[in-house]
C-alpha cells in the first residue's frame, strides 16, 4: 500500500497502454500514431510503456500513480485490456501504483456486476469514464445502474471533459464526438449521485467555466489538471485553485503523453501559492483516495 508519508506526490491521471500480452487489433497503431503526433511525444506507439515500467518510472521519482485503462471497445473496435490483469500488476506494486479500472456503462447490469467484483476481489479505488471514446452522455439513465453499484462500493468515478486528443486532426475526427465530454452533465450525476465521488479530468477547454460552476455547487466534484501543459493554463482556474478550490484540484499529467517531469517544471511557473502546492501535489488526492 503506497504509504502517504514517503512519497512528494500523487498523479491522479496516467493510462495503462500496454498491460496485455494480445495481438493488436486493426487500426491501433496508426490510432496510437495519431495521438502522439497530437500530444508531440517523440516516443510515439512504439515505445508505450507497460504498467510495470510506469511503476519503475514513478518509483524513481517517489511519486504514487492512479492508472487505468480505457474500455471504448463498442465505440473504437478495439479491444480493451482486462481490467483484472491492471489490477494484478498494481497489486504488485502497490507501493507507487494506485488501480482503476474501466467499463462502458453500455454493459448495463453485467458492468455493474464486474465493477463490484473488482472493489471487493482486486481493491480497485475507481473507474474512468471516457464519455466522448464511449459515446455516451455522463447524464444518461442507462449508466445509472453502474453508479449506483459504484457508490455503493465508496469507489470514485473519473470522467473525462473537454477535448480530447482522440481522433485530432483524423479523417473525420475518427467519429469521436466532443459533445459529450462537456462537464455540465457531470452536474446531474453528482444531484443524483452525491455520496459518489466525481472527479472531472482534464481543464474542460471550451467549457472551463462550466467545470469550475460544477466544482464550486457540488461537493463530491473535484478535477484534475491533466492533458495540458500548466502554461496553457486559463487565469480563472489559477484563480479558483488558489482559492475556492484549492482542496478539490488534483496533480495529474496524463502519463505517458504528457510525463509529470514537464508538468511539474511548467506547473512550478505558475503563480499558485506555496502553501497550495502541497494540497494539488498530494494532499488533496490522498485525502479522496483514503491514504489518509
């Protein structure tokens, strides 16, 4: 178990790319392709790190890490990885690795059934929703039954909001549809849901004022700051994380598309209050996660 004492930070958003030792399918490695020519990560489909190797990454750095994958199997074609297989690679490094784990609410009550299996069996602390891979509002009733079973097992639900790099700048934009990551719905999930904690990943470009309105009204909301480098970002969220929201923001950089070492020297020029820093670096996020 990652102890909270020895570690200078938690990063609340890094993918498991490669944990599955399966054939690709049709199409993933120009999928791949795309996205890191987007994020201008020169180590492009190539070099994705497994797991195990994001383990010895954040180890050397003394920092914890939330990881998970991504299931968008029915909207991509791709198969998603296991989400048992992450959490066995977690298990055995549980000092720095933090499981999620990740199912289409199109899976209904069978979902539901897998997400409370993965609480109770493998100790997963959540679940990332990709509304717009997913293709689904976050407010739509058919995922409701996958809520429920994942606040009642105290589990967090991470979604993603804003633009995303899936699809950018592809034919058509590879079908993905930014509708439905706007964090606005986020808001009747957490009227419906408030004994589950949300967290909002990502500042929600165009719709960050929205993202900050959710924030402040609902108390189970919180964000994190992944997927953009810290000097892009808007002044009213250095505002708000400096004040009202300095307890619901989370360090996250979007590993391995984005590496902590670059978010954090961009994120150490911004003018956040010393006596913020440790809350988004740490505090805030052992505090949801139940480290402390």
């Amino acid at each position: 178990m990652v102890d909270i004492s020895k570690i200078k930070a938690i990063d609340f958003h890094t993918h498991a790319e490669e944990p599955c030792s399966c054939e690709r399918d049709d199409g993933y490695f120009e999928f791949q392709a795309a996205f890191a020519k987007y994020f201008k990560n020169p180590a492009g489909h190539n070099m994705m790190p497994s797991p195990d190797e994001t383990a010895g990454y954040y180890r050397e750095r003394n920092m914890a890490a939330v990881i998970f994958p991504v299931d968008a199997e029915r909207e991509t074609g791709f198969k998603r990885y296991e989400n048992e297989e992450v959490a066995r690679i977690c298990a055995e490094n549980d000092d720095v690795l933090i499981p999620f784990a990740s199912i289409d609410p199109a899976k209904g009550k069978m979902g539901a059934r897998e997400a409370r299996r993965l609480v109770k069996e493998f100790g997963v602390k959540g679940f990332k929703f990709h509304p717009t891979m997913q293709g689904f509002y976050p407010n739509d009733r058919s995922a409701y039954v996958l809520y429920e079973a994942i606040q009642d097992e105290g589990a967090i639900a991470l979604f993603h909001t804003g633009q995303t790099g899936v699809g950018a700048g592809a034919h058509g934009g590879m079908g993905m549809r930014l509708k439905y990551s706007n964090p606005i719905y986020l808001d009747d999930v957490a009227a419906d849901f408030p004994d589950m904690t949300i967290v909002a990943a990502h500042p929600a470009f165009p719709w960050q004022e929205e993202q900050l309105s959710v924030l402040t009204h609902k108390p189970n909301v919180y964000m994190d700051l992944s997927g953009w480098s810290p000097k892009y970002f808007p002044a009213i969220l250095i505002q708000y994380m400096n004040s009202l929201l300095k307890k619901k923001v989370l360090f996250g950089s979007d590993w391995p598309v984005i590496t902590p070492d670059r978010w954090i020297d961009d994120f150490e020029n911004l003018n956040v209050k010393d006596e913020i820093k440790p809350l988004i670096y740490k505090e805030n996020a052992a505090r949801i996660l139940g480290l402390k």
